[in-house]
C-alpha cells in the first residue's frame, strides 16, 4: 500500500503592514462612531447624539449613521474652552422692587415669632 504523501498547507495572506499610531492615512480619513468620541471627549453618548441631532455640534451624517470626523472633535473642544477668570464671577443682584418688599413685610410676622423649643 502507499501512503499518500500530506498535502501542503496554504498559507493565510500576511497582514497588511502596520501603521505609527497616530498616523492616519491621507486617503483613509477616520470617523468616530457616537461611542468612540464620547469616550475621547468624556462625556456622555446621549450628550453627543442629542446635540448632533439638534445640530448643535459639528458631525457628519452618513445616511442615518451618525459619525465625528478628528475636525469635529477639535472644532467641539476649541468651542467649548472658556477663558480663564480672575477669582469667582460675581453675582448681579437685582435691587428689591416694591412687591419684594411688601411679600417681606407679611412673613415677617411669621419669621420673628419666637420658636418652641422641643423636648426630646
């Protein structure tokens, strides 16, 4: 009897060589799914879907699928970053108007009643 001899295997395709990370190919921009740029930016997904949808924020739409492009995600940071400020921002008071005062004149009847004093 002969034996046959073992058929040669084939051999997957090697991979396709990897890239720097960081690097994005000129030709291949890279979209961000509302997951993958909630996660960058943290904040939450429904943030960023609510206000794509209002379009509020810069995205792209690719048929009904929502996507972020890098440009968007910058345009959103440079558009949510504020200026520093010296100290704490004050507060504007507006000045008592004639029915704040008389509002003020009716419980303060109730306000300065003395308090019981409780027993435990």
């Amino acid at each position: 009897m002969h034996a046959k001899p073992p058929r040669p295997r084939r051999r997957p395709p090697p991979p396709p060589p990897a890239q720097p990370a960081g690097h994005l190919d000129e030709q291949e921009p890279r979209l961000y799914t509302p997951a993958e740029a909630a996660a960058l930016l943290r904040v939450p997904e429904s943030w960023l879907r609510r206000r794509a949808g209002r379009r509020q924020i810069p995205c792209t739409f690719l048929g009904k699928h929502l996507r972020f492009s890098a440009a968007d995600l910058a345009a959103l940071i440079t558009a949510a970053a504020e200026p520093a400020t010296r100290g704490h921002p004050t507060r504007r008071r507006r000045p008592p108007t004639s029915t704040d005062l008389t509002h003020a004149e009716s419980h303060a009847s109730i306000t300065d009643a003395p308090q019981p004093h409780r027993t435990e």
